[in-house]
C-alpha cells in the first residue's frame, strides 16, 4: 500500500525555529544545514501531529501513543521532515512569483517515488543563473535581481503536480500564472536572503518602556510544502491510516513557533489534491 503524502500551505507566518541567532536576526527558521533550504524537521511535525490528535480527543486519541510511541518502544507511522516545494517571493510583476528550482522537484520526484504514488515520472527542468522558466515573458524582478524568462516555459506536468499539493482551489488557481523555476544556485540565494524578518517586543507593563526587542524570520503566508506519513516496517498501517485520516479531517493544522500570535497556521491537503475542472 502507497504512503501518504500531505501538501501543506501556510496561511500565516510560520517560524520552525532553529533557537539559534545570526547577526541581526536573533531567531532563524530551521534550515537544512547542506542546501540552507527551510524546513519544519520531522520530530517538530511529529510533535504537532501528536499534541492536535491529543487536543481532538475522540476516537483519534486512543490511537496516539500506538502511533507516535512511548519512551518504551516506538511508534508504528514515520514522519517526514516537511520540505519546501515553493517559496513566494516579492516581484513588480505580480503581487509575489512562487519559486521553486530543479533541485527541489527533483526531491518531490523522488519521494513520490518512494512514497509508491503517481507523478514521480515528470522530468525536473534544468534552468541557467540568471534564468528563469514561467508563463510571464520577458524580464522580471524578484526582489531586487533581474530575471529573464526563457523558452520554453513551464512544463504542465509540474504545474499539475504541484496544484495537486495545494488543497486550497483559489490558490491552485494561479499557480500557472505564478509559478517560477529558477537555478539551484539563485534559489538558495532566495531561500537565504528573502525571507521576512519580523520585531517583536516585550514592554514594561508600568511604563511601556521596550524591556526586549528582538528579531524573528519567518516562513511568509502561501509557502508551501509537503510531508509523507508511512507505516513502520512491519507494523499494520492502522496508525498510519488513523494519522492521515485526522489530518484529513482538520485540514488546519498549527506547526511552529508564536501560537499565541496567531503564527503557524497550514491548510493541508491530501495528495493527489483533484485537478481543477476543465485542466489548466
């Protein structure tokens, strides 16, 4: 039987902290320490998973500790890290351009593959620094950097995989018009460079005097990514299959930090997510 993948699309700010500073930034999003991609790790997904069935209640919470485990023995589903798949980024040409890169659909290629589900035959486009492959022509600004759109433009295959993680239909509805792959190299540059820095503040409760400022990076509202659920080894997939039905039911799940700020908010949807009526 296939694992299950969810896509998940954030609807807040999202910050999978690291508890770690850099410079002016005194908390970083988690990132993966070869690409620098972000990343929510998979005991944090985990985590999340365990206290939302937990806080449901129902007939869902007697199954928690089967499928998540104890400190005596392990559970019976394996959580994935969640990976990114797009990244919105600021532009002059549209309110913001998602991106993504070959690297990063080469991934997904490859854990739908595991995973045992449709889609993993699409071929990963190769794309040149400075270069970038969308259905907008011409030039185009991401940030402050220069683009230049090349043919030919977006494969409809990608564009149909991805819309298939997105459970939301106005959102899946102008991916084809958003969408923009560009190089390993200048994706990392945005994963880096590009992400929103937010200050936060604690005051003096007498005299509103700043008592702590500090900084917080954060994933931006409509980044996407995705996350498998697998039954372990040779346990029965009754935890799996329990952890996917929640998830399915919720469809907002909260990972992350800064709860009580309204942050981590995610709409998850089932893959394959149905493609929207008439195709593209």
């Amino acid at each position: 039987m296939s694992d299950v993948m969810f896509g998940l699309l954030a609807e807040t700010f999202l910050h999978p902290g690291s508890g770690q500073s850099d410079g002016a930034i005194d908390l970083k999003v988690a990132r993966e320490a070869v690409t620098g991609y972000p990343y929510i790790p998979g005991s944090a997904v985990k985590g999340a998973l365990r206290a939302a069935m937990c806080d449901g209640g129902g007939e869902h919470k007697e199954h928690v500790d089967a499928a998540f485990g104890q400190v005596d023995g392990a559970g019976s589903v394996l959580v994935s890290d969640a990976r990114l798949l797009l990244l919105p980024v600021r532009s002059l040409t549209r309110a913001y351009l998602w991106l993504t890169c070959p690297l990063i659909l080469e991934r997904l290629r490859r854990d739908l593959e595991r995973a045992g589900l449709k889609g993993g035959d699409v071929p990963t486009p190769q794309v040149k620094g400075g270069e970038v492959r969308t259905a907008v022509a011409g030039r185009i600004f991401l940030e402050d950097r220069l683009f230049e759109a090349v043919e030919p433009a977006l494969p409809d295959a990608i564009v149909d995989l991805i819309g298939r993680l997105i459970a939301d239909d106005g959102a899946r509805g102008r991916l084809s018009d958003q969408l923009c792959i560009i190089s390993n190299h200048d994706f990392r540059w945005f994963a880096e460079n590009a992400l929103p820095v937010q200050a936060r503040n604690v005051l003096d409760p007498a005299t509103k005097a700043s008592n702590n400022l500090w900084y917080e990076e954060s994933l931006p509202p409509d980044t996407l990514l995705y996350m498998t659920l697998t039954a372990r080894g040779s346990a029965d997939e009754t935890g799996r299959t329990t952890v996917a039905g929640f998830v399915e039911g919720q469809k907002f799940l909260q990972f992350g930090g800064n709860e009580t700020v309204g942050q981590g908010w995610v709409r998850a949807g089932r893959y394959p997510q149905p493609s929207p009526e008439g195709g593209r």
